[in-house]
C-alpha cells in the first residue's frame, strides 16, 4: 500500500510538476503515519481545519480499511474537520462513525456534535435524541453548557417545557454567552406556566440585553396585568408602545392592556385611545368584556353615541353584564334625547336581578319615562310597580312607587288591565282609590262612545263606589242616565238624571242642562208628555250658550207634546216657535201645525200651511203626506175636483209613496162622489186586485158595491164579488177568525206562540186577506228572537208586495239581515229600495249609510264614497255614523291609491273615534306614511297609536311590527330586535307574534351575515 502511495505520488509529480515542499512532506507522510496523524492534530489546534482533514484524508488512504486506531480517530476528525468547516457532509459521517464505532471514545464526542448539527438545521427532535445520547461527564463545562442551552432550547421547540425549564436550570448562573438566553426561556417557560413571580425574577434578570431585552417589557407588562398592578401597566405601558412592536398581534395585544389598566384605574379617556389601537390591530374580535369596556369608557367620557353602538353589542345573554349594559344604555339614550329607546333599556335591566340596586333604580327610571311619554304599550311599567309594592312594602320608596303607578293610572287610556291592576292590589291607598273612581268613568265613556252600554253601566258602577272627586261622582250618574236611556231602560234612566241633578256640584256642571233635555225626551218615550213638557220648558228657559240646537229641538217635541195629548192652540204655538227657530225638521213643523189647524176646524187654515211646506220646502219627505192631506181636506169638504186633482199628484208623482194605495182609493170614491162611476169602478177594481186583504181594499169593495147598487147592477156586482176571495162571506170570516187569534198572541207579547200561529195562518190561508201582515209580524218575533234567516223570508214576503206599512221597516231588517251576513248585492238591493220608500228621515239616512256599506263590502270604491258624501250632507247625524262615512271613504281611498284623500278622512277618522275603528285609521295612517318612506312621520304615527288606542292590542302590535322594519331600514338592528321582542314577550295572540319571530330570526341571520363578512374583509388571514 505504502509503496503503491508513493508511486501515485511520482507519478503526479512528473505530471503535474506539483510545489516541490508538498511533495517531500507527502513523502514524509509516508514514511511517518504518527508524525503526519499528529501533525494534523497539531493543525486542528491551530483551527486550520482544511489543512488537517487533508493529512486525515492521506492517512486514512496509506492506512487503508481495518482496525487500525490510527486510522479510526482518523475517520472520527475527518468528520470533526467537515463540522469545523461547516460541510455539510459532516452530519453523515459522524452518524457513519457512530453506527459502525458505537463503542468508540470518540462516539461520545460524535454524538455531541451531531447534535450541534441537528440543532443548527432545526432538526428539533433529532438533536434531543443525539444529546440524551452523550455522556456529559466525558466533555467539558464549556461544551456542557452548551449541549445545556440548546438541548433547553429544542425542548421548547417540541413543546416539552418541563424537560426544557429542567435544562436551562443548571446555566442560569454560569458565566457562558448562553446566560441570558437561558434566563429569557426559562422565564418564557415558567411564564407559560402561570408561575408569574418566578418568571417576573427571571425576565428582570435579562431585561436589558440587546437581543431579549425588547421582548420582555411585553412579557413583564402581561404578568403586571395578571397581578392586577394597573399602576406599573398606566406608568410604563405607553413608553413600550414607543418601541414600535413590529408584529402587529403583540402591538394589539399591549395597547389592549395598556387600555383595560387605564380603565381599570378609573381613567377612561385615556382608556380610549389604547382601545383603538387595539381594534386597528387585533386580528381577532373584541370580546364581550372589552366591548363592555369600551362602550363605558366611551359613556364615562362623554361619548354616547359610539357608548350605545358598544353596548348594544353586549347584551347577549341574561347575566350581569348585560343588566349593566342595557342600564348604562338607557343613561345614552336620555343624555341624547332619545327617552323612548331610553324607556326600553332601563325596563330591560329591570328584568334581571342580578344588581338588586340597578333593578331597582332601572325600575324608576322605566316608570317615570312611561309617566312622561305617556307611553307604556303593554303596561309593564304598572306590572311592574305592582310587584314593586307587593315585593317591598317597608321600601323607603313605596310611597314614591304608590305616586308613580297612581299617575301611570291616570295617564294610560287602556283602562281595562288599569281597572284589573288596581283591583288586584290587596292595600290601596287613598290615591290609588281615587284614581281607580276616575278611570273606571274614564273607561265607561269610552264603552258608552262604542255602544257597548251594558259595559259601559257596570264599569260606572264602579265608579260609583268611590266618591274622592264629587264631580266624577255626579258625571258619572249622568252617565248611567244614558246607558239606560240608550238601553230604553226609561224609568232607570229617569232614576239616574234625577239623582245627578240632585247631587252637590251637579248644577255648575257643563251637562247639567244636557240632563235635563235628556230628562224631558225620557219621559216623551215613556208617554208621559205633561211631564215632558215641564222638563223641556225647563231646559229652553235656563240661560245657557251653545245649546240653540238643543232648544230648537226642544220646542218641537213641546208642540209633539201639546199635539199628542190634543192640546192643539198649544201645539201650533210651538210649532210655529220651532219654524221662527229655523229647525232643521221645519217641514215637520209646518206638517203638524197644518194637520192640528185642520183638527180645529181652520180647513183653509191647514191647507195654505201645507200649501206652505210644499212651496218652501219642495224636496221635503212631507211633501206626499201634505199632497194627502191636502186631497184628504178636499174630499171631506165636498171639493171632489180639488181632492181628485191632489190625489192624482201622488198617484203620478208618488208611486212608492206610503200614501200611495190610500190615494188610489180616495180618488175612486172622489169619482163615485162625481158620479162618474165608470172612472170610479177602473180605480176601485185596481186597488182590489192589486191589494188584496187591505183595508183600503176593503173600503174600495164596499164603495163598488155602491156603485152596483145606485146603477142597479146587483147581479153584475155578485158577479164581480165571486172573483174575490176576501169578498166571500164564509172563507173571509175563517180568514179572519184564524187571524186575529195569531195577532191577538203576538199582540200580547208571547212571540213565540205567535210565530207557530201566523206559520199555521200562512199555509192555510196562502192568499189570505192578512197574509201581509202575518209574515210581518211573524218576522218580526223571529227577528227578535236571533232567528234571522227565517225573519228574512218574512220580510222578503212583505217586500215582494206592493208597498203597505209594512213595507220600509221590511226592507230596514231584511237589508240589516243581508249586511250582517256578508251579502252585500242583496243588502244593496233592499237599502235602494228603502230611500225611494221610507216616510222617516231617519230610515233614509240608514238607507244611504248601509248603501255605503254594501258598496265597499262589494269593492265597489268610487259608488261607495259617493254614498259617504251623501251621508255627511244628511242632517242630524250621530257620531258613529260620521265616523264610519270617514272610514270608508278613507279606506276606499286607499284601495284606489288616493294617498292624499285617504290621510286626510283617516285624520278625520282618528278625531271622531277612540275605538277600534281610529285605532286602524291611526296605522294605516302611519303605513302610508311608511310607504312614502316618511319614516319618522311613521314612527311618530306608531307611538301615537299605542298611547291613544293601548286597548287595540292587534293595531298596537302591527304598529310595533312596521315600527321594527322602520328601524332596521335605518340601520338600528337593536331596536328593532327589542321591539320584536316585546310583541313576542307581550302580545296575547298568536298570529302577530309568529310574524315578529319571522322577522326576528331574519334581522339575527343577517347580523351574523353581515358580522362575518366584517370580519373576513379586516382579518383575511383568519379563517387560514
């Protein structure tokens, strides 16, 4: 092998011509393997690595392969060469050297240094396995201390901080370069571990190095904030944020601390724009507690607005947080104006208890808003007062809390759940009693306003019991006097307005002379006309303003007295002070006047007075009565020429005319009293066979048998007479006779009886002479009786006849019936049918309001409205009829989208009624608004309908509902989440509250929609 060496080496001289020293010390190497092996080491001590790993490399080739020492630790320092030189070759060779020398000396050493390797290339896991691998009392301190830190150091790399702190402990205090280091993880490690003050020793140890000492203010601010030492945080914090922390995340995180210690330090201005610095940085959201934070930092500081955005972002969940934030929210909102969003913070805190003092104080604050906004839509306020007073009644507060509920009382218009929670009260005090006196009369006006009298009576009644307030006690006996008047309950009604006349304080009443009109006019219905007339002479004669339409009325029902019990000089006198008056019924007037002048005797007086209506008043409904009576005056006073000629105007002009039938009979005998008997048999017959079993046909019979006898045709008139069933003597008595025992029960009252009497007449007598008035009365009893599809067939029977007295009261129930039923054509029909036949104005008035009816029923809009300006031209209407004409034409408007026509009747609607009605009126009122997105016009709108109609639970609620679209098309998802919320937590009924959960679940899916689109755009790398 030598030899073979030095021949390779002859031979590169004499080709390569190579420096002549490296050849002789080749030649040397050769001839001394000791001398060059420790040549090399002498190289490697001299750190020329290259140099030595060259003679290893020539030794290892002259020795060749074998046990040789020499050439093993050859192989060990080739590779130490390689390391010292950072080949990268040197990780191979000594994982080779180990594996095939595992019980070399040097293997130790090879261990070590595959470590260092592994170390340097991260390979984490790899150096820990090498390093477990060396015997470290077989190297020395230095390389200890460094087989120490970076076996501590790939440790923490692998997460093994107990291993790792177990490392770095022995070199904490030795003088080494790895000291500081070695401190700084050891204090990372025991930090880690939430040993805090082990790591605060370890971390001041090493807070001024260069390379550790910008990492550990960061670490020693975050320990001085887990000890709660606010003041070192506030006094060296905003010093650190001065460095310039380049990693985003520990910059948020500092400015966070930092901000949360001047918070916690009461100091929260200065809170604020470490909050910020936080937001603008943190790759994640601020928790709720940090919102919290914020948002009272932001409060504390003046700044509401930004408060309640951070608060509203905090109440999540029924714990205390949220009591806090929904309490501190409703201090935001009345520092800026805003009480009604104010009102709904402070009753949410007041829901939870979890600060008994918050609860409490948010609780007066909810009352004394509901006291001033008047507004309270589902009476927490007063639920909760009560459960208040029941709950603390030794309170400091209970008399403050007995003055707000009083006043909440008195202010709320829903006074059923006020009468209900006062009656639930066990002790009330003296002002509780009174304002119970008050608001059941409050109440009972409001169901009198409604019709609903029987109602109205038991909720006055209970005012009645109290007597704090003597004027409510004697309004509220008036009151009583006209439910039972309008409940035609006469005698007690009399009762009522005697006793309030009589009662202190009555007589300066402003209804004081009303009383004593409605007095008067209670005992004209009960027939008692002298006492009638003292009471309306009285009332005419008490010098009051205001009241000339009352007086004027007055005088007329005088004259009706003095007429009615035939006092006729008397009753013309008023009569004719009703027309100086200038009534609204002065054609009534002059009717009466002329009919009680022809009473007396004056013909010719009577007839120029009715002459008189006709000519001044040419449209009025007397007018066919006057053309009667005026014939009917011709013919008693032989002036059959006259009588025919007034007869004949009704005859022609007429035709529906009650009056009608009477002249066509009147005209026959005024003929037969001419002895044209001929135009006098044409008219006769006609009222005979067209009106069978009348009594004009009767009259006109006996007339034509006259006629027959004064020309002597007796057998032409038995003729004729066999052609007439009630002519028959026979079959007209048993006619008769099974008649009138039917209308002597209905007669007397006993209407059941009477139905089956008059069914029987009418199937045995289908053509009878009273088959008229047998389906009349018959419906009448089975109308009484709620039998109405039976009464309607009666009173269709009645009004397929031609017109009798019957006939408009028929058309009146049969069109009541087909309203009530939904069947609009034929309730259409029969109220036509009525204004061309009615005799009473009031029956025209009904007439053209239930045409109005029927006509929106049908949606027939324009016909509709047409009827309700005919209506309000009507005289002497009542309040419900005003109303409804509003209404209609409101709604009407609306369905043909006449926006301004329809605000302006639904205004109109809302100043007449505080029922149900003004309650819709007031809502659609603000869904137009809504619609022409006057959103705050709206808004206002809703809040006017839950103060004027709390009662109207259905309007109320879709009010709140629009009220929440409102708010969330303003961006205000808050509200509009607690206002759903309210109708959820509040409304009775079901279909409303599943609308507001619908919504409700919407606006929740699109915050979270929303949220997460927020936090993808700021932090994109977060989801990654």
């Amino acid at each position: 092998m030598i030899k073979r060496l030095f021949m390779i080496g002859c031979m590169g001289i004499m080709f390569f011509l190579g420096p002549i020293g490296i050849v002789a010390q080749q030649t040397k190497i050769y001839d001394n393997p000791v001398a060059s092996f420790n040549t090399a080491l002498d190289l490697i001590e001299k750190k020329q690595f290259g140099a030595a790993q060259e003679v290893f490399i020539n030794l290892m080739s002259d020795i060749g392969p074998g046990a040789s020492i020499m050439r093993l630790e050859a192989t060990y320092y080739n590779a130490l060469c390689d390391y010292r030189l950072d080949h990268p070759q040197a990780k191979e060779k000594f994982s080779t050297f180990i594996r095939q020398y595992p019980d070399h000396s040097k293997t130790n050493q090879a261990y070590l240094y595959l470590g260092f390797i592994n170390y340097s290339n991260r390979k984490y896991k790899d150096a820990i396995e090498n390093f477990e691998n060396v015997d470290t009392y077989r190297i020395t301190s230095e390389e200890l201390t460094n087989l120490l830190y970076k076996l501590g150091y790939c440790y923490l790399q692998t997460e093994d901080n107990a291993k790792a702190k177990e490392a770095f402990f022995p070199i904490l205090n030795t003088e080494s370069d790895f000291r500081n280091a070695a401190n700084y993880y050891y204090a990372y490690i025991s930090y880690i571990n939430k040993d805090y003050n082990e790591a605060l020793k370890y971390f001041q140890l090493v807070k001024n190095d260069p390379e550790f000492g910008k990492e550990i203010p960061y670490y020693l601010l975050q320990i001085n904030y887990i000890n709660h030492d606010y003041q070192s945080i506030v006094r060296e914090g905003p010093a650190l944020l001065q460095t310039r922390i380049r990693d985003k995340s520990k910059l948020a995180e500092t400015a966070r601390l930092i901000a949360e210690a001047f918070y916690k330090e009461g100091k929260y201005a200065e809170s604020l724009q470490y909050f910020d610095l936080f937001n603008k940085n943190s790759k994640r959201d601020a928790t709720r507690d940090e919102t919290y934070q914020m948002a009272y930092a932001n409060f504390a500081a003046g700044k509401y607005e930004t408060a309640i955005k951070l608060f509203q972002k905090t109440v999540k969940d029924k714990d205390a947080t949220s009591q806090n934030a929904y309490y501190h929210l409703g201090d935001c909102y009345l520092k800026t104006g805003q009480k009604q969003f104010a009102q709904n913070a402070f009753y949410s805190a007041f829901q939870m208890d979890f600060d008994p003092k918050i609860q409490e104080d948010a609780l007066f604050n909810y009352a004394k808003l509901c006291h001033e906004l008047a507004y309270d839509p589902f009476n927490a306020a007063i639920e909760a007062l009560k459960d208040y007073i029941s709950n603390y009644p030794g309170s400091e507060r209970i008399d403050e809390a007995y003055s707000y509920l009083t006043n909440l009382f008195l202010s709320t218009k829903d006074y059923p759940s006020a009468i209900a929670a006062i009656e639930n009260i066990r002790v009330k005090n003296s002002e509780l009693k009174a304002a119970y006196q008050k608001i059941t009369y409050l109440y009972g006006v409001q169901l009198f306003n409604s019709n609903k009298f029987d109602e109205a009576q038991d909720s006055f009644r209970k005012s009645l019991g109290y007597n704090y307030n003597i004027e409510l006690t004697a309004q509220a006996k008036f009151w009583m006097g006209e439910t039972h008047f309008r409940s035609q309950d006469f005698h007690k009604a009399i009762d009522y307005y005697d006793n309030f006349m009589t009662t202190p304080g009555a007589y300066d009443l402003e209804i004081y002379p009303i009383a004593k009109y409605n007095l008067a006019y209670t005992y004209f219905k009960l027939k008692y006309y002298d006492n009638a007339v003292i009471a309306f002479e009285q009332f005419v004669n008490r010098p009051v303003s205001g009241l000339n339409d009352y007086k004027t009325d007055a005088v007329l029902r005088m004259g009706d007295c003095y007429f009615i019990t035939k006092n006729y000089e008397n009753a013309i006198d008023y009569y004719e002070r009703a027309i100086i008056r200038k009534s609204p019924d002065s054609d009534y007037a002059l009717f009466q006047k002329g009919i009680s002048q022809g009473v007396l005797g004056n013909d010719f007086q009577k007839i120029n007075t009715l002459k008189t209506l006709i000519s001044k008043y040419p449209n009025s409904h007397y007018r066919d009565d006057a053309y009667y009576k005026i014939g009917e005056t011709y013919l008693l006073t032989n002036d059959n020429d006259n009588a025919l000629s007034w007869f004949n105007k009704i005859i022609s002009g007429f035709p529906n005319s009650s009056y009608y039938l009477k002249s066509l009979q009147k005209a026959g005998l005024a003929y037969y009293n001419k002895n044209s008997y001929d135009k006098a048999l044409e008219i006769l017959k006609k009222v005979v066979s067209d009106y069978p079993g009348t009594t004009e046909s009767k009259e006109a019979l006996s007339t034509i048998r006259n006629i027959y006898m004064d020309k002597n045709q007796v057998n032409e008139y038995f003729a004729y007479a066999g052609t007439v069933p009630f002519a028959n003597v026979t079959t007209s008595e048993q006619d008769s006779i099974t008649y009138l025992a039917a209308e002597n029960i209905y007669m007397n009252n006993e209407c059941g009886p009477a139905v089956n009497a008059f069914g029987e007449y009418i199937r045995n007598f289908p053509n009878g002479s009273f088959i008229l008035n047998a389906n009349y009365y018959k419906a009448e009893c089975e109308y009484n009786a709620d039998l109405l599809e039976s009464a309607l067939e009666g009173y269709e029977v009645v009004i397929a006849h031609p017109k009798s007295r019957f006939t408009e009261n028929a058309l009146l129930k049969a069109a009541e019936i087909h309203l009530l039923y939904g069947q609009y054509t034929e309730a259409l029909e029969n109220y036509l049918a009525l204004e061309q036949n009615a005799d009473y104005q009031n029956n025209v008035t009904t007439a053209i309001y239930g045409q109005m009816e029927s006509y929106f029923g049908l949606g027939q809009y324009p016909p509709s409205m047409a009827s309700s300006k005919r209506l309000l031209e009507r005289e002497r209407l009542d309040n419900e009829q005003i109303l409804a004409a509003h209404y209609i034409t409101a709604k009407s408007a609306l369905s043909m989208d006449s926006i301004a026509v329809a605000t302006d009747e639904f205004e109109k609607t809302i100043e007449l009624s505080e029922g149900e009605k003004g309650a819709e009126a007031m809502y659609l009122l603000a869904a137009i608004q809504y619609q022409l997105k006057n959103n705050n016009r709206a808004e206002a709108l809703i809040f006017e309908l839950a103060n004027k109609y709390p009662s109207f639970e259905y309007w109320k609620a879709k009010g709140f509902i629009m009220l929440a679209d409102i708010y969330a098309v303003n961006g205000n998802l808050f509200q509009a989440k607690h206002t759903l919320q309210s109708i959820i937590d509040n409304y009775p009924g079901d279909d409303l509250k599943e609308i507001a959960a619908q919504k409700l679940t919407t606006i929740v899916r699109q915050e979270q929609k929303e949220m997460q689109l927020q936090n993808d755009s700021l932090n994109p790398n977060k989801s990654r």
